[in-house]
C-alpha cells in the first residue's frame, strides 16, 4: 500500500510503489518501475498524457475526485503540505522512519533531502538531539498556528562539509478540539546547496498540517 497520495485539480492519485513523483507546477510525473505518466489541469480537472507505452494503471494505484483545489499538495496518514517547489518525492522501504523523502529537482546526491517523522511520543528536545554534533545555529520558522524551532548543525561526509537542520514542529489535530502531535523535519545536504534546501524545509514546515 502506497503511503501516500496526491492531491490537486480535483483528482486524488495514489501511486504504485516504489514511486518517484516529480513536480513542476503545474505538472507533475509519476513514475513507477520504468513507466511514467505527465498529468496537469485540464478542462477544469487533472488530465494525462502517458509516455512511451505506459498507461495511467501502471502508475497509479488509484485516482478518485476530489475537492477542485488549483495546487498540489502531499498527504501521508498523519500529515499533509501543498507543493509549489519543483521538486521530487520518493518512496522510502517499510521500515523507513518516515515516509518519504523530498528532494529538490536539481539535487545530485542521494543523501540530499528533507524527510518528515512522526508523530513523536513527545516534543523533540532538540538540545540532546543536537548533543555531541558542531552546532552552528538556531531560530524559528513561522507556521500554521505558531512557530516552530530548528537547530542546525555541520558535519563531514565522503570528505565535503555538510549541513543538517531539525525542525521541532507541533500539530493541532483537524479532528479532536485540544489534541496535538509532535514531528521532526529534518533537512540534509552539502553545505554549499544547505541555502537551497533549508528554504524548501522552511516551505514544507509553514504549511505542514495535521491529517489526523
């Protein structure tokens, strides 16, 4: 089962895993296992066009309509976020911690990302998450209903310096009055992009909200 889907145009799509689903606003790909489908707004709706030999069944494990909101956005079981970046989501392994990993279009390493776990059995302390690492920074992020905190620190990986940030973000339930949620975004990459990527993590953080 796929663990997420996307939404946009007034179509749901969930797709086939492992998946790769590219955005570029106001298309978006979705690939699975060689086969890849273009869908973008028409006639009021989400159309396709399918490439090579695929058809829409080959990527999608379903499509179904949905409320007509003119962009995109990905939901898991407990969160979702509008997308307006170009950027790609992949499908992670069952026992991944998180459900996916956000990369932007032009990233060339792997490791490169934005991720979100959770929910957390309580806040992340991000003092002792950081305990041990070069910390170089802290600050706010403004969101739904609040901020959230992050703290950044560098490390060294294959002989170049990287930068990590995690945010420390909570959740108010869209269901249950007075209930919320712990997470973490954590944003990775090679210190000359971190800029780059931090402010796509500083995208998906102001618009992470509650699924639950």
């Amino acid at each position: 089962m796929s663990p997420l889907h996307v939404t946009g145009f007034g179509t749901k799509i969930v797709p086939r895993v492992p998946f790769v689903v590219s955005f570029r606003p106001p298309k978006m790909a979705v690939e699975h296992e060689g086969a890849m489908v273009i869908f973008g707004p028409s006639g009021g709706g989400l159309g396709f066009s399918p490439l090579g030999g695929a058809s829409v069944e080959d990527v999608t494990a379903e499509i179904a309509e949905y409320p007509n909101v003119p962009v995109y956005a990905v939901h898991t079981e407990h969160v979702h976020f509008p997308v307006v970046d170009h950027v790609k989501v992949f499908s992670t392994p069952e026992e991944a911690a998180w459900p996916f990993e956000l990369t932007l279009d032009d990233a060339t390493d792997a490791e490169e990302m934005v991720h979100v776990r959770g929910p957390l059995g309580a806040p992340l302390d991000l003092e002792r998450a950081m305990a041990g690492t070069r910390v170089i920074g802290g600050g706010q992020v403004a969101k739904q209903n609040g901020s959230a905190r992050w703290s950044e620190h560098v490390y060294e990986r294959s002989g170049g310096a990287w930068r990590q940030r995690l945010y420390a973000t909570t959740l108010a339930s869209c269901q249950q009055l007075g209930v919320t949620f712990d997470f973490v975004v954590t944003a990775q990459s090679p210190a000359d992009r971190a800029d780059f990527v931090f402010a796509l993590a500083d995208r998906v953080v102001a618009g992470l909200a509650s699924q639950r």
